[in-house]
C-alpha cells in the first residue's frame, strides 16, 4: 500500500528557511554538562524560547506572513490560540502591517492574553478550550474575510517550524536523536519532515502531556466536569491535526506522554540548573528525558525547548511545591504555653540548628486556654537536616 502524500516536502521547509532568514537569527544550541552527567548521554537543548516572543511560533508565523498576497494581507488575519501562537502572528503581523485577530480561551494564561493585547491585535476571549476558540475564530473569517491560521495544521505553519529541524542538523551534525514537545504537531511534523529528509537515521521522540489522555476519556465517558487545565498550555491539544497526523505516523519513530507532575518538576529543572526561565509545553522535552523515556542507546540528543512564557504565579507555586516534595522546606507545628517569649525561644532553637524560618501561624482559639499552636514553615537544606531541626 501506497504511503499517503504529506502536506510539507523538505523543499517546501528549505523555501521557508530562506524567507525568514531576515527577520529571524538562528537560535543556540548548547550543551549541558549537568543533565548530561545527569542522564548518562550528551544532552543538548535547542533554545527556541529566545526568540522575541519567548516562543518557537514565530517560525511559522514569519513563513505564512511573507507567503500571503497582496489582498490577503490586506484582509488581514485571524487565529485561535492559548497564546504563543497569538503572540507570534499578531507580532509579525504588526511589523508587517497586517491586520490580525485573535481568539483565546477563557482560561488562557493571562501573561499571553495581555502580551497579544500589547502588540496592537483584536483579542476575543471565548469558550473554555482552544476548540470553542476556533470555532468562534472561523465564524469571524466567514464573516470578514480573514485568512484563517491554524496554529498548526497549515502547510506554511509547519513548513516554517520545520526549519528549527535544518538548524539542529547544521548546529550539531552528529546527534543521533531529537526529542520534541507535541501538541497539535505542527513542530514535530516540521522538524521530522526536515530530519528525516537529510538524516533518516535520527531518531525522533515526540513528547505529549497526560493532558491528552484525561481529555480523551472524558470525551468517551461523556464528562460533564469542568475542564482539566494543563500546566503545558502550549500543547494542551486533544488531538493531532488532518494535515499533522499523517507526517507524525510516517516520520516520528515513538509518541509518548509525560504526566504533569513529569513535567512540573523539569520546569523547576530548569530554573535550578539551566538558569532558565521555561513553560510546562517547552519543559515536556526534558520531562521525557528525565523518565527515560528515550531509548538508552541513543547517546547525542537534542531537546526542543519550545517557549518560555509561564505565568508568574504559577511558576512560583511550582517552585515552591517542588521545594516542600523534596524536604526543602518544612512544616512544624509546635504546641507552647501562650506567654511573651515562646515565639523567640522557638526561633532561636530553630536558628540554632541552620535552619530559616519563612512564616509563622498562630492558632490560640481552637487549643485549650492557655496553650498557643504554632506552626512554622522552615527552610532546610535537605530531608536529613530537616529531621535534626
């Protein structure tokens, strides 16, 4: 049986890479001595968040925007998108001169809504998911006459992320195997395409959040609950796409998913020993990883790192989850006579033992008379000395 004809051709990537060559540089890869002792393999990162809008979208975006006609720029374009696909058209769109609007879910991530709201777009919020978007996204191009972009099911969007594919095989000509963040596929399927096309031999992990799993079931069950929210955003997709879905079946050598937990401990990963600023969609390369998830005998990999657009808030909470999960941080609840100086005496003991008091709790109504509960949120350096203190 005849293979199935794919949307995207390596020339169509080589195209792409020539038109956006003057807008956009080439991100870094760099290797990491940490999480390469770490894992027992040469683990490398490809920095995809470095771009302007923190996020490898612009690739695609840049490609669309330089391949539409003179009318169609004129008519402007219109997208649904939790927000780097936003931040990247409406962006380009900007420099360029286009009209652009855009459709996010209600519960995109505020830092995206307000980002795409700064580069001068039209930003609608509707539904509670990236599919009610786009259906009210494709009601306003039937409406005005937009040019609908898909965020990832667009041969022009994928052709563009595929040149990040070309950069990884120019930057680092011997890796055996590029792991990538998978929501929709339009990454993957780009960067597979441009891979294997050159180096057929590479081997290519794509990396899904449990997200799509739990969405799958609640689909079949006919869940009413409210909707889970991903912590990777950025690929909280429920499905691959028409055009994605054939490229993924016939290039990518293994799909597989990382739990959320995977992958908020690799964003903390990141900030600790990378220094770096990633979101849950660009942390799932690393969460794979760090799972072994990729074969053993593959010793030179490559990791996309997609965007680096988290939510301040929520990357506080998994810092500091992450520090109480791993006896960083302490909770010790002390029962004391309720007089001056019990507080100080504690303290000073606590002091005494190396250890740094965060917060402080008083309870003196639900103890007997006379008794104060205090509870202290201490910092430790590991589980050992938060047994001593």
């Amino acid at each position: 049986m005849a293979s199935e004809i794919l949307a995207v051709s390596i020339s169509d990537i080589e195209k792409a890479s020539q038109r956006i060559s003057s807008c956009l540089e080439k991100t870094p890869v760099s290797y990491s001595p940490i999480f390469s002792e770490r894992f027992g393999r040469e683990v490398y990162f490809k920095w995809d968040n470095r771009f302007r809008t923190g996020a490898f979208k612009e690739r695609g975006a840049a490609n669309l925007l330089g391949s539409l006609s003179d009318d169609e720029a004129k008519r402007g374009v219109c997208a649904a998108s939790m927000g780097n696909h936003a931040l990247a058209l409406s962006w380009h769109a900007a420099k360029k001169g286009i009209p652009c609007t855009i459709v996010m879910p209600i519960y995109a991530p505020l830092v995206k809504v307000q980002s795409t709201k700064n580069t001068g777009a039209t930003v609608f919020l509707e539904g509670e998911t990236l599919e009610d978007a786009t259906v009210f996204a494709k009601e306003l191009v039937a409406k005005h006459g937009h040019r609908f972009v898909s965020a990832y099911d667009d041969e022009l969007i994928i052709a563009g992320q595929g040149t990040a594919g070309l950069e990884i095989l120019d930057q680092c000509p011997d890796v055996d195997s590029i792991v990538v963040p998978v929501g929709g596929g339009g990454l993957i399927s780009g960067i597979a395409t441009a891979v294997k096309a050159k180096r057929p031999d590479v081997y290519i992990l794509g990396v899904q959040s449990e997200w799509v799993s739990w969405m799958a079931q609640a689909k079949q069950e006919g869940s009413v609950a409210p909707v889970q929210r991903s912590i990777a955003d950025g690929i909280a997709v429920k499905t691959l796409g028409k055009l994605t879905r054939p490229i993924v079946e016939q290039k990518v050598d293994s799909l597989l998913t990382v739990s959320e937990e995977d992958i908020a401990k690799a964003v903390v990963d990141f900030v600790e020993v990378e220094h770096a600023v990633v979101e849950g969609a660009g942390a799932a390369g690393l969460a794979a990883i760090s799972r072994e998830l990729l074969p053993s005998k593959f010793k030179k990999t490559v990791v996309m790192v997609g965007g680096s657009n988290i939510d301040g808030n929520l990357l506080t909470v998994l810092i500091e989850r992450d520090l109480v999960k791993r006896g960083r941080w302490i909770k010790v609840p002390i029962a004391v006579p309720d007089r001056p100086g019990q507080l100080n005496r504690v303290s000073k003991i606590i002091a005494e033992q190396g250890a740094n008091v965060l917060h402080v709790r008083h309870d003196r109504f639900s103890t007997r008379l006379g008794i104060v509960d205090i509870l202290f949120l201490i910092e430790v350096r590991d589980r050992a000395h938060g047994n001593l203190v």
